[in-house]
DNA sequence: GTCGTACCATAGCGTTGCTATGTCATGATG
DNA sequence: CATCATGACATAGCAACGCTATGGTACGAC
C-alpha cells in the first residue's frame, strides 16, 4: 500500500484558500502553496486542479453555512424561527461575501455538490413545522415555499454582496418579502411581521 | 489630429465577445481577435483591457435586455404590464444564460456601469404606475418595491440559469412571488393572480 | 506639403494552470 | 525482517494567458 493522503493537507489548502479569498488575494496555484511545505502537486492529488479546489472551497462555504443555521434556536413561534433562518443567512453572506460570491460562482455546478443541499433541506423542514403547527394553510407544500424564500434571499443577498444595494436596505426589505410570502401562504399578517421582526432585530 | 479611433472596432469586439460567450467558447484576448483582422493593442486602445471588454459585454447585455423590456407594450392593466416585465426579463435570462452570468459576475462593479439602471427604471415606472391607477396602495414607495420584486426574479433566473433550479419551475415560482408581493402591496388576490397568470400565457 | 498625434501591428515579458518525470514513504507479503 | 508495489509528493518545464514596450502608419491641422 502507498503512503495514506494526509487529509490535514486538504483542511490546511481549503482553509488557506477560504483566508485568501477573504482577505481579498488572488487564489493562484502558486501563491496558495507558498509557505505552506506542500508543492504545486499536492493540489493536483488532493483536488485534481484547480476547478477541484474551488469545489470544496465551496463545499466548505455550505458546511460552514449549515453550522450558521444549525445555530439558529428552536422557539415556540415557527415563524419566528422562519424567519431566523434567513436573518443568518443575510448575515453569513455579508460577514463573508467572497466566499458567497465563490459559492453562486459562474462556473459552480451546485447540483453535483452534496454539501449544498443541507441548508435547504433545513429551510424546508422549517417551512412544513410552520404550517404543520397552524401558521400556514394545511395546502402549502414546504419545498414550493422554501425554494421562494431561497430565492428571494438569494437574490437581496446577492445583490448587496455585489454592491448594487446598500447593506442597510438588507433588513427591511427582506422583512417585507418574507412578511408578503407567509402571510400569501396563510399566515395572519398582523402576527407574521412581529414574528418576522422579533427575528431581524435579535440576531 | 490622430487618426479617429474606429467605432465599428469597437462593436464589433463586443459582439463577437458576446457570440463567443454563447457559443460556449472561452471569451480569451486572443482567440477574441483572431480572424478578425484587428490585433490584440486594439482591445487595449478601446476597451483598456480585459476587464475593460467585459464591462462592455455587460453594457451591452443590459442595452439588450433594456430593448426587450421596452418591446413589453402597455395595456389597460397595469399590473399585468409589471408582470410582463417580469416575464421578459427571465425569458431574457433563459435566453442568454451566458451573457446572463456573466451581467452579474463576481468581477463587476455594476454600480458604476450606466446601462445597468435603466431596466430597473423602466420597472420602477411600472410599478408607480400600477400604484397611481389604484391597484396598489397610495402609501406604496415604488423603488422600494421594484427593489424587492427585482431581487426576488434575479434570485429565482440565477438559480436556473446556474441550474441549480430546473426551467420549469419558474414559472410558476414567480407567479406565486409576484402575486404575493404585489397582494401585499394592496392589490385583490383574485384579479392579480389573473393579471399575473395572463401575463405568464402570452409572451 | 509638413508635422504631430493617436491608432494599431509586432514581439516579448511575467504569471497562470497543468503535466511529465523522478523520488520516497508506507503497508502488505514472503 | 527484507522486499516490493503503490500512490503521495517535489521538481522542472510547457502552452496559453493578460499585458506592455516599441515602432510604423494613417489621419487631420496648419
């Protein structure tokens, strides 16, 4: 047998390059190796290229993104922990924004990364607690309502992290698309904005 | 006087930019001049570079997407025209996927591209119209709104156009959005969900 | 007709991601 | 315990990348 692929050499380059993008340096080949002991070669064993790297540079984006969310406490409003969710999510993508940008990357093909889908699947459970405990009507499919949600976060968060948006309109209007969603699902109006307010002003 | 620089030049780099970006072919300073008669300084006297050229690729897919949205007529139901500029916009993105991404890119700094704010005024108009002939609320701050609802349909495009959605959900996704955002705004559930289903049907 | 200006072609620089080659540590096998 | 096969890793070098220094040349002003 040859000699074991030390999996701390995978921790240290994933990690060297999520420092590197967050301190806004090239991620280059060279420059990622130098001063850490591994040659060029190490990348090429342990990711295959390049393209490799960046794939769990992004899975390490998702995983750190599930720790965010798994963090997010359980309270007896659903809506309220609803709306948590995407209040940590606002707050990952703009604590890191190069690892986000890395993550929706252009040549991301997210389908293939196991790792992306464990934030989604919790958005969802979120979403079927909420209705299963009265807050939703009985009709409203979680993944349907969980994928909008998703996505109009996505789309705020995204634009803010590119700078076409200013930070400080993050708060209110993902309040205002989150309180639109909920209550076109059921919810009471009056009731989900305090929810969702209760969740933007702790955090 | 020197001899004027050649507009042709220019748009003629930039389409072939942007048919190379279709094509799926790697957009590089070479391959973009060759065959072209002109030699590589010419991407340098114009456009300043490499990232000069891909500002114009973006320019210029927002002057396309700009076009389009000026094709959507104006109706008797306001809210229905908002919805078509809805539509037109991620058929636009479905359309050119490439050019879509590349819009968006990590790299860009849209804030200081022109183009970039007229689609978003066209539909700020759009909604302010639609709030003057008493489908939405007086109180509603248009930009504010227009704010909400682009960042909700540029989540829901950059999701399938990375695939990460399939196509045909959205459709439907939008529709849902679209009606809950605009309901919350003031608007009957009823007649805008018909507003918004016809605006999905044509086009 | 002369000249200055700025467009543009040519050639070459440093850096990029990647690969071919060689060395060495490691664990299974006799 | 000695041997060997195997794959991790270092070194060196390749093609291609974006970019720049240089020089020729077409154009408009006078």
């Amino acid at each position: 047998m040859p000699r074991p692929a030390d999996p701390a050499v995978r921790r240290l380059l994933v990690e060297r390059a999520a420092r590197m993008l967050a301190d806004r340096e090239p991620v280059t080949l060279r420059a990622l190796v130098e001063g850490t002991g591994v040659s060029t070669m190490a990348v090429y064993t342990h990711f295959g290229g390049m393209p490799g790297l960046w794939s769990a540079v992004r899975q390490e984006g998702f995983s750190r993104l599930t720790g965010r969310l798994a963090g997010v406490p359980h309270t007896a409003d659903p809506v309220h922990d609803l709306a948590a969710l995407g209040v940590a999510y606002a707050r990952n993508g703009l604590a890191h924004p190069e690892l986000y940008r890395a993550m929706f990357d252009a040549g991301a093909r997210l389908a293939d990364e196991a790792a992306a889908g464990a934030p989604f699947e919790r958005l969802v459970a979120a979403v079927a607690r909420a209705r299963d405990e009265g807050r939703l009507a009985a009709p409203t499919d979680p993944r349907t309502l969980a994928t909008q949600y998703w996505a109009a976060g996505h789309g705020l968060v995204s634009l803010v992290v590119q700078g076409v948006l200013p930070g400080d309109v993050l708060a209110p209007l993902s309040t205002a698309t989150t309180v639109a969603l909920l209550v076109a699902a059921g919810d009471g109006e009056t009731r989900c904005r305090a929810s969702v307010e209760r969740a933007w002003a702790a955090g």
